[in-house]
C-alpha cells in the first residue's frame, strides 16, 4: 500500500511539473473555455495518434453533414446528418482538450489530411471529391452523402477498433468503443436509406 501511494504520488508532482511547463494556469483556461478537458490517467503514442487522426475526419464528416443538412432534399437524411453533427462535434473538443494536456498538437482547422495515412483507408475525401460533393443539392447530395458516409465511418471503425487492441487511455479506449457503437448503427441505418 505504502509503495503504490509513493507511485502515486510521484505522479502527481511528475504531472504537476508537466502542466506547469505546459502553461499552467493559463492552459487549464483555455482547456476550460474551449469546453475541452484533459484525459485522465496514463496514455501512449497509439491514442495520440488516434486522436490527431481522428479529429480531421471527424470535422470532415461534420462539414458533409452541414452541407446535406442545408442543401439535401431527403428529411431523413438531414436528420441522420444533423444526428452525425452533435454526436462528432463534442468528440473533436473532447480529444483536442486530450491532445493539449498531453502536449501533443492539435490538427490545424481545416487541415483534413491525415498524414501518413491513405485517404482510401480512412474513407477521407480528398479536397477535390470535397469540392464535388459540396456543388450538390438534392437528392444527388442525399444519395452521395450516404454513399461516402459509409465508407468514412467504416474508416472511422478501423481506427477505433485500432485504438481498443492498441491504446492506454481508458478515456481514449473508452471513446473507441462509442465510436464503434454508435457508427455501425448509422451504417446500416444509411444502408437502409440507400435501399428506400
């Protein structure tokens, strides 16, 4: 017992240390204004990346459900993607608020790429299929919201299912599982509004 509150404690000054070279204070504010809060416990190379990966493709995945959200034809699909958009918008705050407690950056706003990582295996557009989809309307934005959708959640799986066998962060590990749950509901969801 006397050993494992000696450990802790050496923790506790390790990472008092850390959040003071890291800003202190003024970081806890930012992390506290910006709705982020820093994970809690150990973490590896594994859930940084996770989360820098995973934040570009959430925010791609917002911005195709901001678009079919304004400009498709279908209210089924507008709810899904409006469903999609609060699910991944707290989810970026949530891991960006990670990634500055661990003084790892955070992927640059609008920076959708994902480096070292094939834009095929994580079901990321490219800035010209962006383009593309964002000059539909309609029910051919419906039709390619739901197509392209899929495959960015499948990719989004990958990484989560990544994350799970591979991370140490119970909070990053945790997020995974929800990643996974949630996602594979909305794939066949969208499967079934792809049939109708």
């Amino acid at each position: 017992m006397k050993k494992q509150w000696i450990v802790a404690a050496g923790m506790a000054v390790v990472l008092g240390l850390g959040a003071t070279a890291c800003g202190g204070d003024d970081k806890k504010k930012d992390d506290k204004a910006s709705g982020a809060a820093a994970a809690k416990g150990p973490h590896n190379k594994q859930d940084v990346m996770f989360a820098q990966m995973m934040i570009p493709h959430h925010r791609q995945a917002v911005d195709m459900a901001k678009t079919v959200a304004a400009k498709g034809a279908d209210p089924k699909v507008k709810g899904l993607a409006g469903r999609v958009e609060k699910a991944q918008a707290p989810e970026i705050e949530k891991m960006s608020g990670w990634l500055k407690g661990w003084g790892e950056s955070v992927p640059a706003v609008g920076d959708h790429a994902m480096e070292g990582v094939d834009q095929d295996l994580g079901g990321m557009m490219s800035p010209k299929q962006m383009a593309d989809y964002n000059k539909a309307t309609g029910k051919a934005l419906d039709e390619q919201f739901l197509t392209l959708m899929v495959d960015h959640h499948k990719g989004a799986i990958t990484m989560a299912e990544d994350e799970k066998q591979n991370g140490s962060s119970p909070e990053a590990k945790a997020l995974a599982g929800a990643i996974i749950k949630a996602q594979q509901a909305e794939i066949a969801e969208m499967g079934d509004l792809l049939k109708s």
